[in-house]
C-alpha cells in the first residue's frame, strides 16, 4: 500500500509459507517498482521501546484497505483456484475503491438505492 491506502503490489501464496517469505517477496515486487519510478520505498518500523498495541498512521492504512477491500464479496472466501486468479481479483477490486473515490460515491452499489420511509 501507498500513503493513500493504494495497492501497489499483490503476493498470493500458500497458507503454509511463512510470513517472511511473503514479505520478502512482496517488498521485491514494490521495491522494484519504486525503482523504476524513481521513487524511495520506506518500510515503517514499530519502536522497539514499546511492547505493547500503539497504532501508527502508516501502517493503519494497510488495514483500512484490508478492510474496505473485504467488503467485495469475491475476497471473502478463497474461491480461486489459481494464485494469479486470487491477486487479479484484489486488483480489480480495488480499481472499484479508485472509481469509488474518483466519482465521490459513498455508497456501495451493490446496497442499491436507501429506501426512504416517511
């Protein structure tokens, strides 16, 4: 994700390989396209110093965007079987988020219009 909550890159692997392995491989990916951008890539760190919950506003927009993307039904379950299957749907998804924001519509459109009752 970007400062903006924008996906910049998609790893789909296996459940059973570790977690440094997808982070490894997804910084490649990012730090790869930030290079050719010509744009520094940052990762943020916690404080060491603190051993307990403390959000940082980076790093909640990563999981804002995990929460707004759950919200297209296809990311709910797995229901692909491919791994290039799985990452297409997060970026179609979130070119919907784009539109979404781009057009100013607040409302999903899968809710349809609000029923107004007097």
């Amino acid at each position: 994700m970007d400062v903006l909550g924008l996906v910049i890159a998609v790893t789909v692997l296996a459940a059973s390989v570790h977690d440094n392995a997808a982070g490894i491989a997804l910084l490649d990916q990012v730090a790869a396209h930030g290079s050719r951008l010509g744009v520094d890539v940052e990762t943020v760190e916690r404080n060491p110093q603190e051993t307990w919950f403390v959000p940082q506003s980076k790093r909640w927009r990563v999981e804002q965007t995990y929460g707004i993307l759950i919200l297209h039904r296809r990311l709910v379950r797995d229901y692909e079987h491919r791994p290039s299957s799985s990452a297409s749907r997060v970026y179609w998804a979130m070119t919907h988020v784009m539109v979404r924001r781009l057009t100013g519509a607040n409302t999903p459109t899968w809710r349809g219009p609000q029923a107004v009752t007097t």
